[in-house]
C-alpha cells in the first residue's frame, strides 16, 4: 500500500516546509516521523519509506530511529493515547496501583488499543512532573494528582466523547494524530493556551526568593 495521491501531496508540502526549517536536510527526520504519525497514527511501512524519501536517506536509517524512540509507535494507538507515569516518584505515590487498575479496566496493556480505537495506554517514564505525582498523560497533555479512580473515570468520559480538560494547557484535547501534527513542527496556535505549571513548581524558586539563593556563577 502507498499513499494516495492528494495524501501523498499533501504530506510532500508539509514536509518541505519543515524541512525549510533544517540547515541539513536529514535534520528533519524527528519532525518528519512525527508528521507520517499524524497520518496514520503510528510510523507505517508507507511511512518509513517517504521519510527516506524526501531525505535521501536509506529506509534502514529510518527505521533505525524510528525504532530508538519510544514516542514513534509501531501499530495504531488509540484515538486518545493514554500514559500513566510509572518511574519511581509516581510509582510510589500510585502510579502502579493506577496502571494495574487502569490497564484492567480497559482491557489492554502497554502500547495497545481497544478494539473500537478509541483509546490506547502506555506505561510512561518521567514526565519531569514529579512535583504533580501521580502524572498521567492523554495525547501528552498533562492529567495532575491522579488516582486509579480518577483515571477509570477519565478513559470513561473520553470514551463517551465527554469534553475534558487537561490540568495543564489548551482546555480542550485533540487526537493522538493531532498532536502529532504539531510535535511535527506545525503548530496549531495553542501552545500560550491554559493554565501552565505553577504551585508545587514554584515553591523551590519562593524559599530561594525568601533567603536572597542565587544559582552559582558560571
Ligand atoms: S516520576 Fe512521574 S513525572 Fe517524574
């Protein structure tokens, strides 16, 4: 299978404007898987082969990357992609007991979708949100201080194509292939919108503040 021909011009004109963006054209690989994701919902074999394509490198070189990074993915995932952090902070404050609830409750372990592709779980590394353990993720926005309760009630309301909002960022979430699009490097104009970190974020910077602390001179 290829692409058809209006994806396929489309997908050539979103690429070289990205890769405009690289003073070497093979800098542009991240992006542009990236871009093949948002078309598929994960790197295909069609995928690969118009990666190396439009930069002239080898499909073995593709796949050699493609295959390093956990956020390209080797089969569809869902329409919202939902990570639960598993790395030691958020493990100990819950973020086992939410995976196991949560993986159960849906009916599908790492990496996979259900059957209706709706929703697809990953267990997640660190997120460097510690300060908000547990973190979950849904199309890498940001879900704070969550419980398996929480989590279960989450994937429902997704599923029922309730509106929900991130802690963090645009108050409304877009599809897994949506976000992709933007980590491609086309954005969607969204990245000032919603709330941004704060609170447990900023409590070292206030007792640095209280105590006149500056970081050391270089
Ligand atoms: S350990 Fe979960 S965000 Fe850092």
């Amino acid at each position: 299978m290829t692409y058809a021909p209006e994806v396929r011009e489309r997908l050539e004109r979103d690429a070289k404007e990205i890769i405009g963006k690289y003073p070497k054209t093979r800098s542009a690989l991240l992006p542009l898987l990236h871009l093949v994701q948002s078309e598929d919902g994960y790197v295909s074999d069609d995928g690969h082969e118009f990666c190396a394509e439009m930069l002239g490198i080898s499909k073995a070189e593709v796949v050699g990357v493609s295959t390093f990074y956990t956020m390209y993915k080797r089969k569809p995932m869902g329409e919202y992609h939902v990570g639960v952090c598993i790395n030691a902070l958020c493990a100990v404050m819950g973020g086992d007991e939410i995976w196991d609830e949560l993986s159960e409750h849906v009916g599908v372990g790492h990496d996979e979708a259900t059957a209706d592709g709706k929703i697809s779980l990953e267990r997640l590394e660190c997120n460097a949100a510690c300060d908000f353990a547990p973190v979950m993720m849904v199309n890498w926005e940001f879900f704070d201080n969550q419980t398996p309760q929480s989590a279960k009630q989450l994937v429902d309301d997704l599923r029922d194509g309730k509106s929900v909002s991130p802690t963090r960022g645009p108050s409304k979430l877009c599809s897994f292939k949506q976000a992709s699009r933007v980590l491609s490097g086309l954005p969607d104009d969204l990245a000032g919108d919603g709330p941004s970190a704060a609170g447990a974020s900023l409590e070292g910077l206030k007792v640095a503040k209280a105590n006149g602390w500056k970081a050391p001179e270089a």
